[in-house]
C-alpha cells in the first residue's frame, strides 16, 4: 500500500489515505516519488473550488444545473440524487508536479525509460501527491544528472511559464512586464530574464518583489503605481509584452495589462482571470491578445496525453514534453535557480500542515511547496491489495453452489459504477462485497470503504483467484470487457458486464468459444449483460399490452442522446467502439425485445454527415424480422434532450402505446384510452436487472437473458457501424450509406 493526499468536495481539511499501489498499465511509466511540489496559486484554487458550497459551484457552472434538471426528467429523482450524491462524495488526488525514480516499464512499447531512471513527471490525476504514481509516457522527462530532485519537481509549473514565455515571442533586449509574482509568475520572470529581456515585476503582495528581483526582475510595482512607473522606464512608449499570471475574478490584470502594454504590443494571458479585454484600450494600441494553454501543444489532446503519440517535431517545436524537458535542460546548465523559489518542505507525513500554508487559519506567505518522500519507505509493486479496516471480513470456504450469501467482486469505478450499479448492490439482500477494483488505488479505496468491501485492490487478478466470489460485476471501459468476461468465466464466476458485451467480432466469437466450452459442465456460469431497459417496470405492461399479437408490429424509438465530443472515450473505436456499438445496443435489444426477436434481423442503416461536429451518431436505423415485423431506431447526438430523451411508439393488431422516458405509458386500444404512470425509483429498470441476475444465481436458474438474444444484439451493432463507413476518432468523417444485410 501507499499514502495518497486527498480532498472532498465540501470538506475543508485534506487527508491522508492509505491506497492501493497502481500496478503496470500499457504505456505508463510508474514512478516511486521523491519530491511533489504544492503549487501555491493553482493548489490553493483547487482547493477553494472543492470547499464551495452547491450552490456556489452550480453558480459558476450554470451547465451543470442544466443537467441536473435533464436527469431528473429523464431518470427520476432517486436515480439523480444517487449520482449528485457519488459526485460530490469523491475524492480527488490532488498534485500535478513532481519528481521520483522510474519502478517499472512493464508494457511500455518505447524504451526511453529504464527502471532506475531519475524522471520529472507532470499531469492532474497523473502526478499527484502519492508515494508510487502512473504517468503516461508524454508527461515524463528524464531528469539530467546534474539537477538534483528537488528542483526537478517544478518541471510541470516550469513547463507553464516556459509555454508563457513561448507565446509572448519576447526577443533580445525587449521588456516585459509580469502581473502576478506567485509561483508561475516569478519563474516567467527568471525565464525572460534568461532571454535576454528587461524584466518588471507586478504584485499586490510586497513581499514577493524581494524575490522577483532575485530571480531576475530589475523592478517590482504595486498595481496602482506600475503604470506610472513603467511609463517613466520606457519613456512613455510602454512595455513590449505583459504576461497576466494572476489568478482573480476580476478583469483588473487585463485592464492593467492594456495599460503597460505599447501601441501594438502583445498581452499573453497565463493565470485564470476574467477575460473580459476594454476594447477601446485593446483597439487604439492594436494589442496583440495571447492565450497560453497550460503546458503546451499536446494539452488536453486525449492521443498525445494518453495514447503517447507525439507531434511531429518538425511542425510542433514544443510540445509539453519538450518544454519539460527544456525547462530542466535550464536548470542544469545554471540559466535558471529554483532553488531560491522553495520556502517550504514537509515529509509526506504532514501534508496536512503543508496546506494549512495556503488556506488555512494561520495561512503564511508561500511559493513553492515540497513534499518529500523518505528513501526508507521504498514502496514497491506489491502493494496493489489493502484490506478495507471497517469492511465485513470474508469468509472462507469452499465453493458449493450459492446457497449462502454471494461474494462479488466489482471491476471499475467510472460515473456508472458509482451513481448507479453500486449504490443498488448495497441495498440488496443477500450480497457480500469481497474486492474491488480499480485502475487507480484512490478509487478502488474510496469506493471499497464506502460500500463495505473487504479488500481494495488495482489487481484484477485478485478477483480470479478469490474462492469468496461467486460472481462479478464489470463496468469500465469497454475495451475491456470482454477479455475480463473470458477471465471470469475461466474462473468459474458469473458475470454480470454492464452493456456492451464487447466491441468487436473477434472478441464476440471468442467469449462465444469459452462459453461453448464450459456448456459440457453440469453448471456453466450465468452470463448477463446489463440491457436494463427491457426491465422497466412500464416495459413490462407495454410487452403484456401486446401478449399473443397475430400480426406483425411496428416499433418507433426515437432516442435524443445529446452530444459528445469527437476526443471522448466512448468515440475511440479501440476503446470505447464508438456510440453505435456501446450504446445504441442498449436500443436495440430492447425493440427485439417487444418484437419478441432472437434469430435472424435484416436491417438499414442511414446516417446524416458529420460536418466536423458528429461522428456517425446521428443514424436512422430500420430492422425487420421473420415475421415482418419492423423496428425504427432514431439515435441522435443532434437535438436537445429537454424536449423528452427517449419515445417509443408500438402500433399492432388495432392497437397503440406510446411510453415517454419510461415515465408514462399511453395505451389505446377500441377507442379507448389507459394511462399508465410510474413514480418509484426504477424508471429504467437497473434494480430490476441486478434483482433478476442475482435471483438466477440464487435460484439455479438459466440466465434472464438468452445468450442468443445478447449475440445478436452485438453482431446487429457491428454490421451497423461497419456500414456507416470509417469509424470517427478525434475527426468527423461525412458517411450516408445504406446497407440490406441478414445477420
């Protein structure tokens, strides 16, 4: 195990947790810290954010709100409450810089890094405050040998003043005015400096200019007197550049910088301030007005901060690596001194009082903060299971059956574990939750507390090998389900693979070949993926509305799923398969449900272009059974969800239902009209699918859900995706096709 320093949202005072180790991750360097740095401004805004009040935060983020409002329409109040609940009980790693020795590179494909090596790593959630962290590849530097650790762990903030510096384009002999000397601001000073400029410090806090003028500053202002100060230095033409490295509400550093700047100068915004520039000060001297993002090129993009594909160096001089690695290659040839920068250092072990520096009672004049981490300690990567102390103890014993209380072991934490399929554990009978697994320690340790698992673990192995687990629960990405579902079945556990089963043919007909292996037993594992649609309690009366139809159907589901962007996850074809295959299944098995469907499906599929905006998630697709039934599916990222998220409309034999977001149920029939309406917790039927699969553990039963009906669901959502043509990953590609196919 490993200590991890923590926040909550709504709490005041971190902590100090005690979480699995991360184990070997492909493309991941994991790295035993030395040093983590306590970045004053960014550190002490983080942490103001986390202890707002509600109502504060959805001030601030009125989208937010907005969303709120959406899912209590869409899935009921109980449902909502559970996921705002889950959010703002999770804790969050906190750090984003530090420095430490390479433990291990297993799965790593590039062989840049070797155990041992000296490296600075950089990246909120990546490079937090933790003993033993997994950083992608992109966010790691090797250290030379002549920058000690300590000065190492400011590679992340250095690499944000480096980028500062870059878009100011600041030239030999040129001035440059800094507003705000914390920690970012004066290493921005030492940079220009280092460049060849005549560098002007600017703070509300006098006592930084002490420093500022160390570092490099030839002077320090007061806000109220930079503009008369520096109209004297430069004869009134003003300066050549501002860099803005506050952090305010306000628009007062933007005013000031409008101020400072000369006719057709330029004005790089590097803090978090509010952007709102005076244009008739911003027009008459035709400024130049900069963003700096963060780190550099690579920040935020998806494929270089976790994939590790880099940018061509020819055409991206620096990318966030590169200015880590510039910002050290400073440090070692003595154009930089962090040194001067360090006003505190506190072992890991008091990390608590470290942030009392910044926002707590007896708050005092910080920069740069280091934690340290004592050589003793050594952690190692044998620490990845922890035993929950207030967890119910497991008991062994030998496998017979489930006749007494089953053992689960969940796999992932995601947004769905958390707001939905936890919470509904917790509240059935006869469960006993063994281990759960994480990626990451910190989750796998909060949520194993909060829903009183025995063990905490970033080992999936450990769910294999633990003879107290019946069954298992799998609900992170989809990439790997179905290679977890192939494990847990070889392991003699049932599993319950929240939806889809998997995202490719090769993955479906090797689950479909273990399976087939395992019928030979007197008692295969029940296989279940989480359809929860078809188990809303509106759905069932919708199904016995048309019981015993003596003529073919017709099924309209229009679903308005809302927009995701193209970078998400859920878009990657190699991760998440793209929308078609891990979530418009949900649709589909639910029209071949009421269509009482499980053999052979032709179908069409249309698509509207993507435009740059969408990727391939606007389709219109028809599907048309044996019996000549037809289902229309509308799936669409275009629409606003406000209007209602999901209808359907069933026409057959002289009848009509019309079922609104699982909601209401309108039923017409003989002139007449019947109105049904739901008002638990189960709008869409997650409690009662867990219900149905555990009862068939329990009871011995065969699956609720035939294997046939899942397959066909699948194989009907890859033949779909194929024929809207080449899948979207981070661009949009413009695909109409039509295809007529029999599965």
């Amino acid at each position: 195990m490993m200590k991890q320093v923590v926040q909550r949202i709504g709490k005041k005072k971190i902590e100090l947790l005690e979480v699995p180790q991360p184990g070997p991750q492909m493309d991941r360097v994991i790295v035993r810290a030395a040093f983590s740095l306590i970045s004053s401004g960014t550190e002490r805004a983080s942490r103001e954010f986390s202890e707002a009040s509600v109502v504060k935060k959805v001030r601030k983020n009125p989208v937010l709100a907005k969303r709120v409002v959406q899912r209590l329409l869409s899935n009921g109040i109980s449902h909502t409450l559970n996921q705002v609940r889950t959010r703002l009980s999770k804790p969050e790693g906190l750090g984003y810089s530090l420095s430490g020795t390479v433990l291990d590179v297993a799965g790593n494909q590039w062989p840049q890094f070797q155990e041992g090596d000296r490296v600075a790593c950089a990246g909120a959630g990546y490079a937090v405050h933790a003993e033993v962290v997994s950083v992608p590849r992109n966010l790691v530097a090797r250290v030379p040998r002549g920058v000690d650790l300590a000065e190492a762990a400011f590679a992340s903030v250095g690499a944000i003043a480096l980028h500062g510096v870059r878009q100011a384009d600041v030239r030999l002999g040129e001035s440059v005015a800094v507003i705000g000397l914390g920690l970012v601001g004066q290493l921005c000073v030492g940079l220009c400096r280092a460049a060849g400029c005549d560098v002007i410090g600017i703070d509300l806090v006098p006592g930084r200019f002490e420093t500022a003028l160390t570092v490099g500053a030839s002077v320090a202002f007061l806000p109220d007197d930079a503009a008369s100060g520096i109209e004297e230095l430069t004869g009134g033409r003003g300066v050549d550049a501002v860099l803005i490295c506050a952090a305010t509400e306000t628009n007062e550093p933007m005013i000031l910088a409008g101020q400072l700047a000369r006719s057709k100068g330029k004005v790089v915004v590097v803090g978090d301030v509010r952007m709102d520039a005076p244009r008739n000060l911003y027009y008459s001297k035709e400024l130049d007005l900069r963003i700096s993002r963060s780190m550099g090129p690579g920040r935020y993009d998806p494929l270089y901060e976790e994939k590790g594909l880099d940018y061509p160096y020819e055409y991206v001089r620096w990318t966030e690596n590169r200015n880590m690695q510039s910002f050290l290659n400073m440090l070692e040839s003595s154009r930089l001194d962090v040194t001067r920068l360090i006003t505190h250092r506190f072992p890991i072990t008091k990390a608590e009082e470290a942030y009392e520096l910044l926002t707590g009672e007896d708050a005092k004049p910080s920069l740069g903060i280091l934690l340290e981490y004592p050589e003793g300690s050594k952690p190692n990567l044998e620490g990845r299971t922890i035993r929950i102390p207030k967890g119910p103890q497991a008991k062994s014993r030998k496998r017979q059956g489930v006749s007494e209380d089953i053992g689960i072991g969940f796999l992932g934490t995601g947004g769905f574990a958390r707001g939905v399929l936890l919470p509904i554990l917790q509240k059935k009978a006869r469960v006993k939750p063994v281990v759960l697994v994480s990626g990451t320690g910190l989750a796998a340790r909060e949520l194993a507390d909060q829903y009183r698992f025995s063990f905490a673990s970033t080992d999936v192995s450990e769910v294999w090998t633990n003879p107290d687990i019946q069954a298992v629960f799998i609900a992170n990405r989809h990439n790997l389900h179905a290679r977890q579902v192939i494990q847990a079945l070889r392991s003699g556990k049932h599993v319950f693979v929240e939806k889809p089963l998997c995202i490719s043919y090769k993955e479906l007909c090797e689950i479909e070949e273990v399976r087939s292996s395992l019928l030979i037993s007197h008692s295969p594992p029940i296989l279940m993926v989480g359809y929860n649609r078809r188990f809303a309690p509106l759905v069932k009366d919708l199904r016995v509305f048309f019981a015993g139809r003596q003529e073919p159907a017709y099924i309209s589901y229009r679903v308005i799923a809302g927009w995701i962007p193209g970078t998400h996850w859920i878009q990657d074809p190699q991760i998440g398969g793209g929308r078609i295959i891990g979530e418009a299944c949900h649709f589909l098995d639910l029209i071949l449900f009421l269509l009482q469907e499980s053999g052979s499906v032709e179908f069409d599929a249309l698509g509207l272009p993507n435009g740059g905006r969408y990727c391939n998630d606007n389709v219109s697709i028809s599907l048309r059974t044996p019996d000549g039934s037809i289902g229309t599916l509308s799936y669409l990222a275009t629409g606003d969800p406000a209007g209602g998220k999901e209808l359907i409309e069933m026409h057959c034999g002289g009848k009509t239902a019309i079922l609104r977001d699982f909601l209401t149920l309108e039923l017409y029939s003989g002139g007449t009209k019947k109105m049904l309406s739901y008002k638990g917790s189960d709008v869409k039927g997650h409690s009662a699918e867990v219900s149905a699969f555990l009862d068939a553990l329990k009871q011995g039963s065969d699956a609720p859900i035939p294997f046939a009906e899942i397959s066909l669901v699948s194989q009907l959502t890859f033949n779909i995706h194929e024929s809207l043509g080449v899948s979207c990953s981070k661009f949009a590609v413009d695909v109409a096709t039509k295809n007529d196919q029999t599965l």
